[in-house]
C-alpha cells in the first residue's frame, strides 16, 4: 500500500528535524522581511548575538526581526521582551520618550 502525503511529510520531519526547522525559518524570514537564512545569521554575527536595544542574549533563543511597519526596512534583531515592549509601544518614539520621561521623573522623587 502507498503511503499518503502527511505519512511521507511525517516521516521526512522525524528523520531531519533540523533542516526542516531551517528550512522553514528561512521561509519565514523571505516571506515576513525580504531576507535569507543566511542574511539573518550576518545580523546575527554583527550584533554579537545580543539584543540590539538591551544587549540581552535572549536566553538562548532566536533573536527576533525588528522592521519598520511602514517601510519594511529591518531595524536590528531584538529579544523578546524588547520586541515586546516597542510593540506594545506602538513603535512610536514620542510615546517611547514620555515612557522613559515618566520613569526618569519617578526615580528623582
């Protein structure tokens, strides 16, 4: 009996877990940023694997692609909390300024 297509893709993912996860990380970074694997790891190197706003090595994990929303233009690779917190900050620098004014005040009292 012939083996079905999700019998073979099952099967393919158990015998090469990582060039499968490679493969699928250069996808994504084609598709989300207009880069390779290869371009992604040169960033990488450049920042000396540490986030590039806090220095945080992200606890070993990936570091994350930080872009401009508007332009798409890629701005460094962050951590997760620092992608996080610009997110929930809407990536605005007016409010990442009254942000830092706020917590600056509040360390002089």
């Amino acid at each position: 009996m012939a083996l079905t297509r999700k019998e073979i893709d099952d099967r393919y993912k158990k015998k090469h877990p990582d060039r499968r996860k490679r493969i699928m990380k250069n996808n994504n970074l084609k598709n989300n940023y207009g880069i390779t694997l290869e371009q992604y790891n040169v960033l990488v190197i450049k920042q000396n694997n540490k986030c590039a706003i806090c220095g945080s090595d992200n606890r070993g994990k990936d570091l994350f692609v930080d872009h401009n929303h508007i332009t798409g233009k890629i701005r460094g690779l962050l951590c997760s909390t620092c992608n996080f917190a610009i997110g929930l900050l809407k990536d605005d620098p007016i409010l990442c300024d009254t942000v830092a004014a706020y917590l600056r005040k509040e360390r002089e009292v």
